[in-house]
C-alpha cells in the first residue's frame, strides 16, 4: 500500500512457519496413541485414527466414508475399494485387524446402518464429519502425543503407512 511515497511492509503470511510437507507419524507415535485412545475408551477417535493411517486416503475422502464402503454384511472387509474425489480414481486398501476391532466396536457403539456416514457430523446441518473438524481432532492427537502441531497435519496421515512400508522394504533389502 503506498501512502505518500512510503511503502507499508507487509509481512509474509509464512514467516515463522513451517512449511512444505508434513511428516509422517512414527511407530512409537501411532502405538501411544492408540493405547491412549483404547484406555480412554474413545472409540470413534480410535477407528478414525485407525482407518486414517490404512487408508492413506485425503481427509476429504476419509470423513465421507460411508458404512458400506468398508464392510460386506454385519462385517469389516479386510480390503475396500474407494473413488477419489480429487482424482476420481479408485483406490483399493487393506483394513489391518487393529482397524478392523475399532471400526466394529465404532460402527455397534453409535448403531450405524450401511447407507450412514461411518464418521457423521454432531451438527444438523451437516450429515459427515468435516475436513477441518477432522483436522482439529488430529491436532489434539499431535499435542497429547506432546509433537509439534506445526509439522503435522492430515496429510501426515496419508503419508505414514507409505513410509513404513518403504522403510521396511528398504532395511529387508540393505540391512542383511
């Protein structure tokens, strides 16, 4: 803005911030948390946190889950297959059994039938949890685990079965 013949500084909405890519949680992290969840009996957190890390799908597509894309009957699949509303390609998943313990014990808790959002909204006006509810409540996970907020985010969850896997992969191939 100039204001005659000066110019305001403006500051960069970065400055002090973190930014780029988010890191993935580690294994000590994702084990505390979910002790954590189990003992505090926060079952809906539990399955979303859970199924967050299988999935390794967008928050947008995670919270828009319904109860039949991941289950056949009164049962959760072992895998489930999702389009993606960015891409709007499928993508195919397994459902680890921790997962699928959590999912069950969510969906009998909270009664949900086949065509219900598998994370519905508290609020009327919307019928899904929210991307960036979902965000809050990752937030608070990322402080009980006394991380810093600013270098995770929902992203880290996508991001964190991959790099387990590469990890495991790369030490079983240079770690003989």
């Amino acid at each position: 803005m100039d204001t005659e013949g000066q110019t305001a500084h403006r500051e960069p909405w970065n400055k002090d911030k973190i930014v780029g890519q988010k890191a993935p949680f580690k294994v000590k992290d994702i084990w505390a948390l979910r002790v954590r969840l189990q003992m505090q009996g926060r079952v809906r957190e539990l399955a979303l946190f859970n199924l967050g890390i299988d999935s390794k799908l967008r928050g947008c597509d995670l919270v828009a889950l319904k109860v039949r894309d991941v289950t056949h009957g009164d049962q959760v699949a072992t895998r489930a297959i999702v389009m993606q509303h960015k891409t709007k390609r499928p993508v195919q998943f397994e459902i680890t059994g921790v997962t699928r313990d959590a999912l069950q014990a969510w969906i009998k808790k909270s009664e949900l039938k086949s065509d219900d959002f598998l994370f519905p909204s508290r609020l009327h006006d919307s019928p899904h949890l929210g991307t960036r509810q979902y965000a809050r409540i990752l937030g608070h996970w990322v402080d009980e685990l006394g991380l810093d907020r600013s270098e995770y985010g929902t992203h880290s969850m996508r991001r964190t079965k991959a790099t387990l896997i590469y990890r495991r992969r790369a030490c079983q191939k240079f770690c003989v």
